[in-house]
C-alpha cells in the first residue's frame, strides 16, 4: 500500500510555543528574582550560597585556571597538599557545559555559574515539557504549566544552587522517555545516551536516577500489553501487520544491556571516582539496622504547600512543592476513564512508595548511595515530582468530560485536606499563611476550571489566566524559599592582591612550596585564588589525611580539613612556606614580611621545610600519633626525628566553671587546647585583644596569636558549659633547632608539573625520606630510575626507604582506573554505534520503513500519527481494516473538522493542537462567519473484510480500554456544534482502537461525497454502531459505505456523547430548553 503522509493542522510556531515556553517562562522568572534582590548585573549581591559559596565556586575557578593555562585534569596542587582532580572533576564538574569557562572572563565566575544555574532550570523546563509532548502525544499548550512547576519545584527552589546535581533533574525525563520507548517500542538510543550523560555530568544524582529507573522499568512491564503487532511484506509484497504475543524477556534484556552500555560510557569519570572514594569518609557507612519513621505521610502532604520553607539541613523533610493544583488535579486522575486500572494502580503505588522512602531510614540510606547525606535531605525526591507532574497532565487532558459536580467535589476535598493540615501538624516552618496562600491558588485554579466548564470563558481565555496564576505562584514560592544573596564584593574583595602577591612570590621563587592564609574565607581559597593550598572543603577529601590534621590539632571533619589550628612546627611539615594576611604582623623570628599590594601582606616562613627530607628509618613506628593531645604529639616528633627540646610548651592556667585563664609569664606564639568536647564555641581575650572561636569541639589548636609578657587570657566558652584545657606557648629556639636539623637533607626538586615531580637528594646516612604529599595510588614513585614501592608515613604521606649516597627520585601521577575507564567508554562508544548501524539494516531490510530499532510492538491506527496506511484495531486486536487511506481516516476529517469549527466560533476539543496521540484539537480563532464550505475530497472505494458482530443494538460506538497509556496508546476526540450541524470523532489505537465518525447538516453543509461507516462492536455480549450520513447531500461525487465488526473483550469506554454532556448541553441551548435539560441529565 502507498503510504500518506500526516496532515499537519498547526503552524510550526504553534508546535513549537509550548516548549519555548517552558524553557523562557523559568528563565523569565529566575531574572526577575535576580534583579528584585539586586544580583548582580542588578546590584552588588550575588546567589552564592552554603556549598555554592565554599566549594563550587573555588573549584570552577579551578577548572578555567586548567582549561585556559594548559593544566592537567587529573590533578591539583591548589587543594588540600594536592588531590585526585579527576574525581573531584567527576563529583562537582563534569558537566560539559561547564567547560565553556574556557570562554569566561576571569572575573565573572560568579555571573557563569549563577546564570548557567538559570539556563539548567529553563532546559529542565524544557525537557520536561518535552517528555508530556511524546508521552501524551501532544503538543498542548497545557503541558508548559507543568513543565513550570517541574522547573520552580520545592527541589529546585531548596537546591538549584547545587548546580551539578541540575544536569540529573534535567536529563531525567528525557530518561525515563528513553525507557518508555525501550520498553514499548524497542529503542535504546534515546535512554542510552541519557542515561549516560547524566551518569558522566553526576554519578552521585545519578546513582538515584538509576535506582528509580528499575522502579519505573517495572512499573512499564507490568503495563505491557500482552499482543504486539509488527510489520512485514507478504507474497506480492504489501506491507501486512500480524499479530504476535509480547515477548517479555526482550526488554529485560534490553533493559540490561542498554543500562550497562549507559554507564560503561561513563567509565572515563565512574571508574576513577569509584577508587577515589574509597579513600573518603563516606566508605566507611554502614548498613542501618533497625528501621525508623522519621514522620507520617500525612505531614509529608504538607510539602506540597506554597511558601513553604525549604529544608537543607539535618530534619529529613523532602522538598517537593510542586504547585498546589497537584490537588486537584491527582484526583482528575484517579477519576480519568481513559486511563486504565492498572496503570493507575502501579503508578499510584509507586508514588507512595516513594513517599515512603522519604519517610523511613533504610530506604533514605539506599537512596542516597548507601550513605546518610550530611544535611540536605530527600536528594531524590525531584523524581517524584516528574511522576506526580506526568499523571496529574494526564489527569487534566479529559477535563471537559468531568461533571460539575466532580470538579466541586475536587477543590472542596482538597480545601478540607489542606485545613485539616493546619488543625493536625504542628511546625513552624507551616505558618497560617502557608494554607491560606494556598488555599487562593487553589480556589483560583478551581473557579477557571468551573467557567471553562460552564463554557463561561473560551479556551484561550482560559490558558491566558492559567498563565498569569502559574507563574505568579511559581515566581512566589521561588522568591520566598529559594533565592538567598551574599555580596559580591565581599567574596571578591582581597581576591586582586592575593594574586598579585602570589604571583611576585612564583618569579623570585620557582621551589616547590604551599600558601596559607591566616584567616580564611572558605577551606578552598587556594583553588579560588590560585595557590598551593593545604585546605580543603570536599566530598572527595582523603579520609586518612584528615584524620592526620585532627591529631596534629589542626581543624577536620567528615569531608574537609584546614590548616586553621596549625602551629609553626605543621606549617614547616606541610611545607607552607608563604603565608597571606591581611593584618600586619608582628616581628618574630619565625617569618619576614615578603611583598605587599593593598591591605595584602605576604610573609616568608624562614622555618619552612622542603617538599621531603629525611627522617630516621624507624620514625614511622616510632612516632606515637595516637597520643591524644596534639601538642604532645608534635613535641614528640621532634623528640624523634630532630633530637630537639619541646617545641610547644605548657602555660599555667586555672579553670574556674566556663573560664580558663592564665597569665603570661613570657611572651609568645600561644595556642590553646580545649579538652571538653561539649564546648563549641569559645570567646577569648588577650591583654587588649578578643577573638571568637567556633566548632571547637572539633578539637583543634585555638591559636591566640602572639601575646606580651604579662598579658591576662581568658577563654569564655558558650552556652555556659564547664571548660576544660591547656595553654600552650611556642619556643622558637626549639623550632628553628628542629628544622635546620630536617633541613640537612632535602629533596631538591629540578621541576615539577600536576602529574609529575623530578628530584634529586643527597643522604648522608641511610633513613626514610618523608614528603608531604598525600598518599594516593595514583602516584607512581622511580628511584635512580627503577619503579619503587611506596610506603605511607602516618597512614597519610608518601615516603621511601633510601640508602646513602646521590639519588634520582621521580613521582609520576595518573588517577587509578583512568586509563581503564577510558578504554571502557571507548568501547562502550564503538559498540553502541555498530549496534545501532546493524539494527537500522535490519530494519530496512525488514521493510520496516528505515526505522532505526525493530519496532515489532504498539502500532497505531488511522490516526495519522505514522505514516501508514488506515488499520483499526479492534477491541480483542483483531485488525479490522477500514481500506481508507490514513489522510482520509484522519488527514481530511480534520480539514473537515477545521472548517466546522471556523464556522461555530468554538475550539472542537478543550485541548488545543493536533494532539499526536491523534486526538483532534485546535486552537483558532473564533469565525463568525456564514456559510460553511467543506473542501471537496474523492473518497476511493474501500475494501472491507470482518467478521459479522452479534448485535443487539446500534446507534452508539463503545470503544475498549487500551491496555496502558503509553507511546502506543492514541485517542483521538472531537466535537463540533453550529446551528445544525454537528460533527463527532473519535480516534483511539493501541490494542483496542475504534473510530466513530458523524455528520449532520439539515441545511446548510456543502459537502462532497455522503460517507456511511457502521461499525458493530461486540462488547461482552452489548453492541454498539456508529454512523456518519449526510441527511442533505448537495454536489455529491459519490458515496461510500463500510461495515466492519471487532469483538471487544475487557472493559468498555464511554462515547464521547457519554462522556462530554457539555457539548451537547451547547447544542440544545440553540434547540430548546426542554431538550438541553433533559440530556444534561443524562450526560451527568
């Protein structure tokens, strides 16, 4: 048969508007917020917040220093003593929009990130947008309100600026797209490469994306219609579809390879992230063994509200806002005939269990990587927003076909819902204006949906609105929860001099050496500066280096470690030869002043120690780190490895309940240690000075500073708790005999790069040559050329055994499993083409029209939406071949039905657009008009072979239930009136496809040819006609007339003359009363 072409009924503009929409309302919104809380280019604010401000915007500084200057990905000096950059790269920036830094002035990394942030919320948008379009098969300006609310969700309004997770949250629907057409049409491409993106762009989002997709994979399994149909030629060569059963292992498998190709492709980023993991905090989790609630489902509901406050901390609350008409438009779907049972038993099911997950420990644990996240709860929880957001449009694509009754009945259950809300749960962050917002969006919602249904307003009267409430209580909620500033030039202020102090001490010193400041603006100021740090805030941080820094005094937690509580002996250990303040200080004999720039200054530590030196061959068993108290420890080691006297020296102090105190009996560099781990914060006094600690119980050094002989210190701790510790003084005579006894024997670096340090040393006297370099087992060590074991000094630092005399020693870096996970990518790449070739060539070779997979399942019908010829399926799927052309079961319809509409002035459908899922709408302007003109169209003859139907009845079309809604199911409906005439369609396809055509025009219709279609329909014993006749035929070319019958089995769907009381209600206010009454009667 010769295949037709689909008739388009809408301009490409009009195709196209609702995913610009989608994209640029987001967008809109997002830049008016900026500019009303005065972000820059609007003022001197900025949307740097909580980890936005410590870590991503540091790291990206980062990344265009590598990306503009040549460095290596693989690692950096500038974080933490140097780190497997790569699996930072991985964690933080991998998404490769982020590499168009490379084209970003220096100074605007804060403008890139925020405004990239705004672009991934509008692609969100967009491909949320997207997905309703394929998934519904619709272009319905409908689908950009929940592609809004998808953009501006709760999640996105508690952590947009998290803005590597933003790439998962965008990518998702395109995902869960892919997975629906593996599943029912036997693609791959679409959920492979997905898939793959998002793991490349954020394996740790990602981790959750993939567990939910096995959820989502059985959710589509079970929706699996049972028979398939797929296309093939015949003996003479005609395209013919046969029947066949659904064969069930095909997406199993098809789900396994496909998922294991998606994350081999990211193999370049997984595998080296995996192995730099294991060196993290986090590896050590375990597995919870009891089960808790942490709340009911009931009090998550309240999630839902507008304004409500986001949770970023350690409370467990998801963030999953929404927009309020989720309310009423969940019950729509619950109530949508044209939705079956069990697709909305299993979907209903998983959103609650999702709810669930939200609600109790294990499942949180398994969700978040099978680790507890350290504050920002619910990471997950966007995935249950797209299913909510996708069901809901589903349930409000039929909302003329609902009673007035049920649309009351909707808003008034949610109102009670939402106020007994407020009665039950008890929360601050729920104030009463929570609800009562709420509430008016809710009943704003509700009233245009009554008028549109009492036919008060038209359509685009109607979307108008829409528009303005969605995006008035999207804007609200982002603005009152989200969108938190910090100044602009208060993060960039001191940023110029460091650099320039930095750069002056890089062309009088080309060593090796590491840059501290005095007081730091976040733990990553060496990334965002430009200098070799020995500080780090990072989901990557090496575990065992941060347990160093809190035996030695210095600050740590889970995930970062910083040289605040560092003492001159650590400095020197770590190699921190230049030290940044922007306070002068004063003269010691431990430093000099080097440069200044501004307010800038840059001092030389004269006791600094090269990158390695020697220290005894037993040192590493020796050297008691476990000791306890820090000052201890680093006594100890100079014991051991100097032969020196105490390099921190006791003060005498007094404890007296929540005051320690002492008074100086020298002057000095003094440091406190505070024993008591209930104290948290400590105000500190010294002679004419204050200072204010935070998060000691962390157990570092508090370092006073230098202090007069004769001062009074005194050290207040908060919240009136008993404190409990020591003073210490440091003796620079000690230190400087220490150190220029380690600087005996140095490791002279010749040169160095990221991935590679070349150098020579001079022993004396066999021993352990010790750097500061964290250990990693990424580095390679050659001495005199041969490859060498490393051995780990303290658990933490490389260091080798080396024997007296002249020696070569070169460290050489590449992160474990790069070059692994390169070849596996590349591989993944290569396969995934040739599969892809080889299933084009076997299509085309099949016939199937160069289709790029076998698509053996979910054909449609004559709904025009492929290229096929018209072939109804019936009820059972038993084909039932009208003969017409598709342009003639849908393509000229449709041009009919558009003139029809032209003529009432009224939309056919209260969707707008040619609904790819066949179901007529249109979104015209009204013609008021006389006179109707129907295009004249030469019906051909059709050739009709079907089964006779056992009938007791005609006159009424009851099309069967698809078996899922999915790519595969189609509906197609539509309804005109005019004074006279009246035209119904009704399309559906998938495994029970029916189509119900009727005309009639007592008067005043032109029309070309009389066309009688009767279709019987034996529905578990009941059958149905349908019939389309013009009663007054003028210039008839002809007339045609078909009978066919399907037996149906399962449940029976209503007619559209059923099911939409409101059209017929239109037509009978222009026929009488008395009629209009008693058929809305019955349409109710």
């Amino acid at each position: 048969m010769e295949q037709t072409k689909r008739i388009k009924t809408k301009t490409p503009l009009n195709e196209k508007l609702p995913f610009i929409l989608a994209f640029f309302i987001p967008v809109i919104i997002m830049v008016g917020i900026f500019a009303g809380k005065e972000i820059y280019p609007f003022g001197d604010n900025s949307f740097l917040r909580t980890d936005m401000y410590h870590q991503y915007a540091p790291f990206f500084a980062e990344l265009q220093r590598k990306l503009t200057g040549g460095g290596s990905l693989a690692y950096s000096w500038n974080i933490g003593l140097g780190t497997n950059f790569i699996s930072l790269l991985g964690y933080y920036l991998s998404c490769p929009l982020n590499f168009l830094l490379i084209l970003c002035p220096k100074g605007f990394i804060i403008e890139f990130m925020t405004y990239l942030i705004v672009i991934k919320i509008g692609l969100s948008g967009l491909t949320f947008a997207y997905y309703l379009s394929c998934h519904n098969k619709t272009k319905d300006l409908g689908i950009t309100f929940f592609a809004v609310f998808y953009a501006l969700s709760g999640y996105m309004a508690a952590y947009s600026w998290n803005i590597m997770w933003l790439d998962c949250i965008l990518l998702a629907p395109l995902v869960i797209l892919g997975l629906e057409r593996l599943v029912y049409e036997n693609k791959f491409m679409l959920y492979t490469v997905t898939l793959g993106m998002a793991i490349l762009s954020n394996y740790y989002i990602a981790i959750m994306l993939c567990l939910f997709m096995v959820l989502y994979f059985i959710v589509c399994m079970i929706n699996l219609p049972a028979c398939t149909y797929k296309r093939q030629r015949d003996d003479d060569g005609n395209e013919i579809r046969v029947q066949v059963r659904t064969n069930y292992l095909r997406p199993i498998v098809n789900f396994g390879i496909f998922s294991l190709i998606a994350g081999a492709l990211a193999a370049c980023i997984l595998l080296p992230e995996i192995f730099a993991l294991k060196m993290t905090a986090s590896a050590d989790s375990t597995f919870p063994t009891d089960w808790k609630s942490y709340f009911s489902v009931f009090d998550m509901l309240s999630r839902h509200l507008v304004n409500v406050e986001v949770e970023i901390g350690l409370e467990h609350w998801p963030n999953i806002y929404c927009g309020v008409f989720v309310f009423i438009a969940l019950p729509f779907y619950i109530m949508n005939k044209n939705v079956p049972y069990k697709e909305k038993i299993t979907k209903l099911a998983l959103l609650f269990f999702l709810l669930f997950c939200f609600a109790t420990n294990v499942p949180n644990f398994i969700w978040h990587g099978f680790h507890y996240p350290n504050s920002l709860p619910c990471r997950q929880s966007f995935l249950y927003i797209a299913v909510l957001l996708a069901i809901c449009y589903e349930g409000c694509r039929d909302i003329r076909t609902y009673s007035t009754k049920s649309l009351v009945g909707c808003f008034w259950g949610a109102a009670i819902l939402i106020l007994l809300m407020e009665k039950i749960i008890d929360a601050p962050e729920l104030s009463f204006h929570v609800y009562y917002v709420s509430l008016i969006f809710l009943g704003l919602y509700a009233l245009c949906l009554y008028l549109y249904r009492r036919m008060k307003i038209t359509r685009i009267t109607l979307l108008s609105i829409l528009f303005v409430i969605v995006i008035i209580e999207s804007a609200l909620n982002t603005a009152v929860t989200s969108v938190t500033t910090t100044s602009r030039s208060g993060y960039l202020r001191y940023t110029e001099e460091y650099q320039e102090l930095t750069s002056s001490a890089r062309e009088k010193d080309d060593s090796f050496y590491r840059i501290e400041k005095l007081s730091l603006k976040t733990k990553n100021d060496g990334a965002w500066v430009g200098y070799q740090s020995a500080s780090t805030f990072s989901s990557t941080a090496n575990a065992n280096l941060s347990d160093f820094y809190k035996k030695m005094g210095m600050e740590s937690s889970t995930n970062a470690y910083s040289y605040t509580g560092g003492t001159p002996l650590m400095g020197a250990l770590l190699g921190i030869k230049y030290t940044l303040t922007t306070e002068a200080l004063p003269d010691s004999s431990l430093y000099t002043l080097s440069a200044t720039a501004g307010e800038a200054y840059l001092y030389e530590n004269l006791c600094a120690l090269p990158l390695g030196f020697m220290v005894p061959l037993e040192l590493d068993n020796t050297w008691n780190t476990g000791l306890g108290n820090p000052a201890v420890i680093q006594n100890d080691f100079v014991s051991r490895a100097a032969g020196s006297g105490e390099v921190l020296e006791t003060v005498s102090s007094s404890a007296n309940g929540d005051t320690l105190e002492a008074t100086l009996e020298e002057g000095g560099h003094i440091f406190a240690y505070i024993t008591n781990r209930s104290v948290k914060d400590v105000d500190a006094a010294m002679g004419g000075r204050s200072k204010s600690f935070s998060h000691v119980d962390r157990g570092f050094l508090l370092d006073l500073g230098v202090c007069e002989a004769g001062d009074l210190i005194s050290l207040t701790a908060g919240d009136d708790v008993s404190i409990s510790g020591s003073l210490y003084r440091v003796v620079n005579d000690n230190l400087i005999e220490a150190t220029d006894k380690l600087k005996e024997q140095p490791l002279q670096v010749l040169s160095y790069s990221d991935t590679a340090v070349d150098a020579t040393i001079s022993v004396k006297e066999s021993g352990l040559l010790f750097t500061s370099i964290p250990y990693d087992k990424g580095w390679t060590l050659y001495v005199d050329g041969a490859k060498t074991p490393i051995s780990i000094f303290a658990d933490t630092f490389i260091s080798v055994p080396l024997s007296a005399g002249e020696h070569t020693v070169k460290l050489t870096y590449q992160p474990e499993g790069l070059g692994l996970g390169l070849l596996i990518t590349v591989n993944a790449a290569i396969l995934l083409i040739l599969i892809y070739i080889v299933s084009r060539y076997l299509a085309k070779k099949r016939g199937n029209g160069g289709a790029p997979e076998d698509s053996a399942a979910m054909e449609p019908g004559a709904d025009g939406w492929l290229s096929t010829d018209a072939a109804d399926l019936g009820l059972n799927g038993t084909p039932a071949d009208t003969g017409f052309p598709s342009a003639m079961d849908t393509g000229e319809l449709m041009e009919a039905m558009d003139a029809l509409q032209h003529a009432d002035g009224y939309a056919a459908h209260p969707e707008s657009g040619t609904s790819e899922s066949g179901t007529l709408k249109f979104d015209t302007p009204a013609y008021d008009g006389p006179g109707l003109d129907v295009p004249k169209t030469a019906v051909p003859e059709p050739e009709v072979t079907a089964a006779q139907p056992e009938s007791d009845g005609a006159g009424t079309v009851t099309p069967g239930t698809a078996a899922h809604n999915q790519d595969n199911r189609k509906k197609a409906d539509a309804s005109l009136q005019t004074d006279g005439i009246s035209a119904t369609a009704t399309v559906s396809t998938a495994d029970v496809i029916n189509t119900t055509a009727s005309v009639n025009a007592p008067d005043t219709l032109n029309i070309t040819a009389s066309v009688n279609i009767t279709a019987a329909v034996n529905t578990s014993g009941k059958t149905a006609a349908g019939s389309a006749s013009g009663k007054t035929a003028v210039n008839t070319a002809g007339s045609t007339a078909a009978d066919s019958t399907v037996k149906a089995e399962g449940p029976s769907r209503p007619s559209l003359a059923q099911t939409d009381p409101l059209l017929a209600n239109r037509t009978l206010r222009k026929h009488g009363k008395a009629t209009k009454q008693k058929n809305a009667r019955k349409g109710e």
